[in-house]
C-alpha cells in the first residue's frame, strides 16, 4: 500500500469541518476561474485570428503572382494567362526541403530534412480597374475586381447575404456585379438594380451598365466599402487586354503556417524571370504584427492566472501543514521521513488542483460551446471586423493548458512543502 496517497486521500475526503476547508474551497475556486479565463481565453483568441486571417485570403489569396513591374497602383501590368503552372499548381500536394535544426533558440548546425503541412489548394485569376458608380442618389467610388470561371466560390459563401453568384457561363462577358452591403447601403441599392460605372482610360471617359446579382458582407470596412466583384473580361476590355491578359494569380494554401515556404518555392522554382510572387504578409504586414500581438496577449493571460492558481495553492497547502503539524510530528515520531511526509501533503494538493481543473474546464469549455451557439459576446463590427466574438478550440492547446497547470503547480508546491522538515516531532506532539 502506498502510505502518503492513503493518508492524504482520509485527509482530502474525511469531511471534518475545520479552518482549512474554507482554504481549500477558496485553492478550488481559484484554480478553476483561472483554468476556466485560460481555456476561454485562448479558444477566443485563436478564433479571432483565424476568423480575420480567413476574412482577408479569401478576397486576397495567400500568395500573388503578377508581373515584376507590379506596384500598389490601380492600373497593373498584364501577364500572360497561359503560364506552365496554370492551373496545374494546385496539384502540389506538398514540398520537402532541408533547414538548420534549432534547439531552444540556438542552432545546432546540423541540417535536417523536413516536409511542408500541406500544399497548395487553389489558383486563380484576376484583374481590377477602379471606376465610379453613378445613381440617381449617389456616387460612389469602386474597385472592380475581375474574376473568371475558376473562381472559388466556396471562399464568398459564408458572406453572401444576398442573391447569387456572377454569371460566368455566356460566351458574352457578363453584366452581373456583386457589391458589398456597406456600398449597397450608400447607393440605395438591392439586388435587380441597375446602374452605370465610370471609367477613365486614355484621358476618355467609357460607361458601362452593371446589374446587381449579390450582396457581400465580410465585416472588413477596408474592402467591403471599396471592392466590388465583376466578370474579368469587362476588367480585360476595360484595360485594353485580350482574353489571355491577366493581372496576376491568387494561391490559396492548405495551411497558412507554409506561407513563407511556399512563396519561396513558387518564386525560385516555379516562375520565370519576369513574374514575381508575394505573400499576403508582405502586402499587409500591419494587419499580420496586429494579430501576432494578440499571442503576446495570451501568454500575459496564461501567466497571470497560472500565477494565481499557484499564489492560491502554496497558500492552501501552508495552512494544510500548520494545522497538520500534530499528525506529522507523530508521523515522525513513528519513523516516517521528511520525503514521505511532504509525499502526503502534494498528494492532497494534487487532489486539490484536479477538482479545480475539473470544475475549469466545465465552466471554460461550457462557455466556448455556449458563445459559439448563441454568440454572447458581441462586438462592434467597424473597430473588431466582426460581429461577435469567435471561439475555436482545438485539442492540443487544451491538452497543454491542462497538463501544464497541473505539472507546473505542483513543480511550485515543491518548495513550500519542505516546511514539513522544519517541524519537530517533539514539539508538535507536546502542543497538540
């Protein structure tokens, strides 16, 4: 028989009404509030992440390939559209290369072989061309982004509140466009409306009729209030291109964490001379330094309830130890060691942090389930890109959060439980 785990189970279940109840409740309740904030807090974040860096690629794509003459300007260089890669780059299911090992931050100078999480799920084209929109109400500027036949509309899905995608399949380029609700709004228009589109080319002044077939909503005012999506070939016309002329592709990956990998293979290993390929982190890196903030804000949160689960725990298992003193001095005075005494009382505070841990995750992962179904929390969608607060939680940081608070706590516990040493049989026998 295992003596200490005996002991401390009689002390954990015997009921007897004492000061060190009251501690100990107070020790359950800490640990789990603090595993409850740290299974929400992370599940909220990695949702937020997820649900703003799903938001961008899909309108964006992950990777771009474009003409090296390329710039920020509204008015790109056509490419070709028969390239060697299109469309047979989304057959790359993935990609093995060789890195420099790292361990805990330092290179080993050893190179070792690795293979990426995925590979690439999509390609397509596109081509814009901005231009104003003209009601009997209002005017309106606009970025008409040209989309073709392969365009994934899986990605849009979620957000089209309204209507039905472009007719792509006329041999005429289609009129159908497809505005944002923000612009919708502002226009005083609907699905069925007509209205006309202004462009500039070569200092004249064309017109062209679009009728609205959708209405988007993503939540992110950069682009809802700009970008509208069109038939690629008014895009071509508009621009003075042949069928065959591109502005760029859009590559979308299976997972985001291959997005330097794979730019870097399709720029040297997949591209001409006169192409260029740039990630999405490099168009936007503001809006990537935003999210990656948000996990310095999740180890702040970790650690400070980790601290006040331990804080909680040494203080609960002193008290067990002073008012313990009589039975460890007659403990010791029957021949136990100090190891065996200090066994008794972190069995008692493992016991303590499992039924707070149990009673954490009860509470942290009901809350996910309850805001991911009936969206409590709710945001304002000009300041945080969406309407409510996104959940996603995911096995292994729950593992992680678990298991590291129990080993973690107990690690601290250490310490204070060698106060048991300190106290002499003698003395604790005679004061009892």
């Amino acid at each position: 028989m295992n003596l200490p785990f005996f002991i401390a189970r009689r002390i954990a279940f015997s009921g007897k009404k004492n000061f060190s109840r009251f501690i100990i409740r107070i020790a359950i309740v800490a640990v789990a509030l603090s595993v409850a904030v740290m299974i929400a807090a992370s599940a909220l974040i990695a949702g937020f992440k997820n649900e703003i860096s799903r938001k961008i690629f899909e309108f964006w794509g992950q990777i771009h390939i474009t003409d090296t003459a390329y710039s920020l300007s509204f008015e790109p260089q056509p490419i070709e559209k028969n390239q060697p890669f299109y469309p047979a780059l989304d057959t790359v299911r993935g990609i093995a290369y060789s890195e420099t090992e790292i361990i805990l931050g330092y290179e080993t100078g050893r190179e070792v072989d690795r293979s990426s999480r995925g590979g690439i799920r999509h390609i397509q084209v596109f081509a814009h061309k901005p231009g104003i929109i003209r009601t009997k109400t209002a005017i309106e500027g606009i970025l008409l982004k040209g989309i073709g036949s392969d365009f994934d509309w899986e990605n849009l899905k979620p957000y089209l509140l309204e209507g039905r995608p472009l007719n792509l399949n006329d041999t005429a380029p289609s009129r159908d466009i497809i505005l944002s609700r923000q612009t919708a709004d502002r226009l005083q228009v609907g699905v069925g409306d007509k209205f006309i589109v202004y462009f500039v080319k070569e200092n004249d002044q064309i017109r062209r009729l679009f009728q609205v077939c959708g209405i988007y909503k993503t939540g992110l005012e950069e682009y809802d209030r700009k970008i509208a999506l069109c038939d690629i070939r008014q895009v071509q016309q508009l621009l003075g291109w042949n069928d065959h002329q591109v502005a760029g592709f859009e590559v979308w990956l299976d997972d985001m964490r291959d997005l330097d990998l794979y730019n870097e293979y399709i720029y040297n290993e997949i591209l001409d001379t006169d192409l260029l390929s740039v990630s999405i982190r490099d168009k936007f890196p503001a809006i990537f330094e935003w999210l990656q903030l948000q996990d310095y804000n999740e180890i702040v949160i970790l650690g400070l309830m980790l601290a006040v689960a331990i804080v909680n725990m040494i203080t609960a298992l002193l008290v067990l130890v002073l008012e313990r003193s009589t039975m460890i001095g007659v403990l010791k005075a029957l021949g136990e060691t100090n190891g065996r005494i200090r066994q008794v009382f972190l069995y008692h505070a493992a016991v303590i942090t499992i039924t707070g841990m149990f009673w954490g995750n009860l509470l942290g992962v009901g809350f996910c389930v309850l805001q991911d179904k009936f969206h409590l929390i709710r945001l304002n969608e000009a300041d945080y890109y969406l309407a409510y607060a996104p959940v996603e939680l995911n096995l292994a940081p729950w593992l992680v959060i678990n298991l590291g608070t129990l080993a973690i706590t107990l690690v601290f516990l250490l310490v204070p439980s060698y106060v048991v040493s300190k106290i002499s049989p003698v003395r604790a026998i005679r004061f009892s």
